[in-house]
C-alpha cells in the first residue's frame, strides 16, 4: 500500500481509495455531488457522510463550513446524512480557519468556462427564460459547464476530510492534493465532479372521497422514473433527492381530506441529451394514468435558488385560499417569470398547491406544519371530528 500522508498533487483515486481503507483514522464519504443553476449562477453542493441506513448526521460541518466560507456559502441545509451548501461559484472564499470556531472551509467551486457563464447577460437570461417556458423541460445539453472543481481545507481531523475522505466519495473524478492533513496539520485539497441540474414536480389532488393518495403517487411515480431513466441512460444519470410535503390551508373547502401538496426533486446528469424530457413525459404520461381526480395540477422548475417570489407564494398558500382566476392572472404568471412550468393534467385546481412545493424545498421541517394561528384556530372553534 502506498503511504500517502505527505502526498502531494494528482492522486489516482484506486490508490487514495486503498489507503482510506486500510486506514482507520479516515472516515470515507459516500458521495459528492453538484448541483449547478445555470440561470441564478449558484451551485448546491451536497455531501453524503454516510453510512448507509443511519440517522447520522454531520452536524460539525454543517455549522462550521457555513461559517468559515461566509464569503461563497450563503447557507446550508442538513438532512439525515445530507448536507447541503449554497455556494456562489467562481469565487475564492478568504478562509480564515480557526480551531472549534471555523476550522473547516470550502474555498472554491470553479466551473468550466466560468468566466463564460459570469458574463451572461440579462437579455441572454430573458431569452433563455422564454425558450424554456415554451419547451416541456430544459435539457440543459447547452450548458458550457459539465465539470466542477470543489476545493475545500480543514484543520485536523477536517484536515482529513478535506485531503482525503472526500476523494473516494461517489462522483469524484480525480483528486489534487495540495495539503495532507492529519493530527494538527492543515489539509487542502481539490475535487473534480461531473455537474447536474435539479429538475422539481410538484404535485396536487390526485385523489378523491373515495381513493388515491398523492404523497404516495408522486413518491412511487418518482422511483419508477429514477429506475427507468438509469435502465436507458445509465446508472449515475438521475438521482431522486428531496420528496417535498407542503401542509395547505387547512380549512379549504374543497380538500379532499388533509390537504397536502407532494413532490419529488431529482439530480439530473447535465449533458445527457433528451433526459430531462424524458423525465417530463413519463411523469405526466403516469399522472394522468393512476389520477384519481379532475383537478390534478403539475409544475416543473429546474433550478436550486428559491427566490423571494417562491417563497412568498408558498407562504401565501399555506395562509389563505387562493383563487385559482386571480393566481392564473396574477402570481402563476410571476412564477413563470422564475422559471415555473404549469401543466394541468386533467384539471386546474391542482396547480394552486403544486406551485407551493418547489419554494419550502429546503425547509420541510416548517413545511408540513400546520401554522400556529390555523391550529389557535381549530382549538377554539373545537375539534369538528367530536
């Protein structure tokens, strides 16, 4: 085995591989994986920690890399043993490590072509925006960058992540080492990725009185559609990563029973040709197939950013009832204007919740609660089940 704990450059991960292996103060990550927004220009950078099928979670980094990397991370999201970052790419962040108070940092994530893609501009956006609002989903075949190089540093045992436990993670394509690290050294190093996009569905009123259950349609149509597109595009190509509950004004007169809307987001492999629309069909192609309602409503936004707008209309329908003439006049068209595809599968009804879905994306704690002035609401008035 070689000894790699002075290692310095490029480092064939087959041989980092063996020596995480066969040492065990080196913890080996399951998987990295960007996720790059062309439109916004931001990335979301996850990280799995592992291991498989444990509740654990690297809640260390999560604060910690937020914290040091202040200049490119504007925030970061942990589930199970998930973490995600929101980073700016193209920028060096000014690490300034500090042990237990910021000893972990991503310095950069540098795409190909960045300069490239920093000076797009806005009318080059708008017809972007325009050809995609026209089209069933965005290929993202144009996109000039299909790589990313994700630098990060760390002090002690970060260190280590940082030089080496990254590099056999899933998605990794090639490793430089600039710094080993271990015991109290700084450890540096640069991690090459293939990058994907985020395709998200959200879904509403897929049942009735009698049948159907929305959350497990779109759960179910979404693995069948991770199965099926890696059957004929390949193992990596899509990665089904976040499956979105929205709670809804609960006092609705026209809910079914709970009033829930559902999604599904997947990590889709940029430079695939015609993945994206083949995701598109066959998720409309099975709603329309196991619906149990007339009013079953889609949207797809490709993207990671949720801007103000998003946010603000899920806030809004969690609140209040929506009129679906005044949000067909008004904020489905603002929506649009961020990147929304509405679809009505067999009806419009359904697009009131499904537009909620991609803006509390990365809050699902918050979104499946009922807010405190509807439950103030339903205390006073008594519990109508009695």
């Amino acid at each position: 085995m070689s000894d790699l704990r002075d290692v310095k450059g490029i480092v064939d991960i087959e041989e980092l591989r063996r020596f995480v292996d066969e040492t065990k103060w080196i913890w080996p990550y399951e998987e990295l994986l960007v996720l790059y927004d062309p439109r916004n220009n931001i990335v979301l950078l996850g990280e799995n920690y592992g291991p498989e099928n444990c509740c654990f979670g690297d809640t260390t980094r999560f604060h910690n890399i937020k914290e040091a990397s202040k200049d490119i991370v504007l925030d970061s999201y942990l589930s199970g043993t998930w973490t995600f970052y929101m980073v700016k790419p193209g920028i060096e962040a000014k690490l300034k490590l500090i042990p237990s108070f910021a000893p972990a940092g991503i310095e950069s994530v540098m795409l190909q072509q960045d300069k490239q893609i920093n000076k797009q501009t806005d009318e080059q956006a708008d017809k972007q925006i325009d050809k995609q609002a026209n089209r069933q989903a965005d290929k993202h075949a144009s996109h000039t960058n299909n790589k990313a190089v994700v630098t990060y540093a760390g002090l002690g045992g970060y260190g280590v992540s940082a030089s080496y436990s990254r590099g056999v993670a899933k998605g990794v394509e090639a490793v430089e080492i600039f710094e080993a690290g271990g015991g109290e050294r700084l450890g540096r190093a640069g991690f090459t990725l293939h990058t994907y996009h985020l395709l998200t569905f959200g879904v509403d009123d897929t049942d009735n009185h009698d049948t159907g259950a929305t959350y497990a349609l779109v759960k179910r149509i979404g693995v069948d559609l991770q199965t099926s597109a890696r059957m004929q595009y390949g193992e990596p190509v899509v990665k089904l990563l976040f499956a979105p509950e929205v709670q809804l004004y609960p006092f609705a007169p026209d809910k079914t029973k709970n009033c829930f809307a559902s999604g599904v987001s997947f990590g889709v492999r940029d430079g695939v040709d015609g993945l994206d629309d083949f995701l598109v069909a066959n998720f409309v192609k099975q709603l329309k197939e196991y619906t149990s309602s007339p009013n079953t409503g889609l949207i797809i936004y490709s993207g990671v950013w949720i801007t103000e707008e998003m946010m603000a209309y899920s806030d809004r329908a969690r609140r209040e009832i929506i009129d679906l003439e005044d949000a067909c006049h008004n904020a489905f068209k603002t929506l649009e204007q961020q990147g929304f595809m509405f679809h009505e599968i067999t009806g419009s009804k359904g697009l009131i919740g499904a537009a909620a879905v991609p803006g509390m994306l990365y809050w699902p704690d918050e979104a499946g609660k009922v807010l405190p002035e509807h439950r103030r609401r339903f205390i006073a008035k008594g519990d109508p089940r009695k």
